[in-house]
C-alpha cells in the first residue's frame, strides 16, 4: 500500500512537470522558427540593398526590377504556408522547421496590419504559426503585396498566448 502511495505522490509531481516541460519545448521550436524566417527576410533585404518584401510572397524583381532571372523570382516562402517550400523559396528546408503544434498547420503567414502586430489564436490562426508583418516608410501603416517595405515585424503565437519575442 505504502508502495502505490509513493508512486501517486511522484507521478502527480511528474506529470505537470512533463506537461510544462513540453509545451515550453514546443514554443522553443516556434521561436527557432521565428529565427528562421528573420534570417530570410534579412537575405532578402540583402539582395535588393535595403528594402524588406511587402508579404512573403513578394518576389525580388518586384521591389527591384533590376535584378533579373533566378534571384529576381525569389520570395520568402514562394506561395507555400506549409514545408516543403519550392527552390524560389528563401526559407530553406530543414528538419525541425514546421508548425510544432500541428504539423499540417501554416508554419507561416502573412498578418499585414497596423502597429503593433498581435497575432491570432485559434480560432482564427492555428498555434505555432509565424506571421510576418510589414510596414511603410512611417513604421506604422502596413505595407502590401508586391510592395516594398521599410521594416518589418515577426510574431508568433505559442500554445495558448502571443509569444513575448518579436524580432527584430
């Protein structure tokens, strides 16, 4: 008897421990997501010298007409909310980078709207998901698709809340 006593007392201090444990795990992951796409947007605003893209469909020549062929088609996720993204793509496929939370979900999205951007929750967006957001030349009206943009923002929301980090 004393025996299940012990047991119950550890596996009701373990298993809320696991359950946080988890969930902090799986927001790690969303913010090394976060990462990712902030590394994107900056080889992005690396090739067209100083501007950032309006969504995350805005292709290179469409912000800079000048530079042609295969890098003019670059855009950061090419059309695709969910990995594999295609070879025009700048996000590069890696195995860790999905939505964390549900993995047939968005792992990015656009969210073009004023300042500051709060992401949506379910239901109106799937946990885990990154969303980009862009913005004009004020830093406050919202830049569009196939526009150019001055800065830009990367939220993200976790298991049950926005999470805290906003890059950059």
């Amino acid at each position: 008897m004393v025996v299940v006593v012990v047991i119950g007392i550890l596996a009701a201090i373990a298993i809320p421990n696991y359950i946080a444990l988890r969930s902090r795990a799986l927001e790690a992951s969303v913010k090394a997501n976060m990462h990712s796409i902030h590394m994107a947007v900056e080889e992005f605003n690396t090739l067209v010298v100083g501007l950032y893209p309006g969504d995350i469909d805005t292709r290179v020549n469409q912000v800079d007409p000048a530079i042609p062929g295969n890098i003019g088609n670059m855009s950061i996720a090419a059309g695709v909310r969910v990995p594999p993204f295609p070879a025009n793509a700048l996000l590069r496929p890696h195995p860790g980078f999905k939505n964390p939370f549900m993995a047939a979900s968005n792992v990015i999205d656009n969210l073009l709207v004023g300042f500051p951007p709060i992401p949506p929750g379910p239901p109106a967006g799937p946990q885990g998901c990154v969303y980009y957001s862009s913005y004009q030349m004020d830093g406050m009206t919202p830049s569009g698709p196939g526009q150019p943009a001055y800065s830009y923002r990367i939220s993200a929301f976790g298991a049950k809340t926005p999470i805290p980090v906003v890059l950059p």
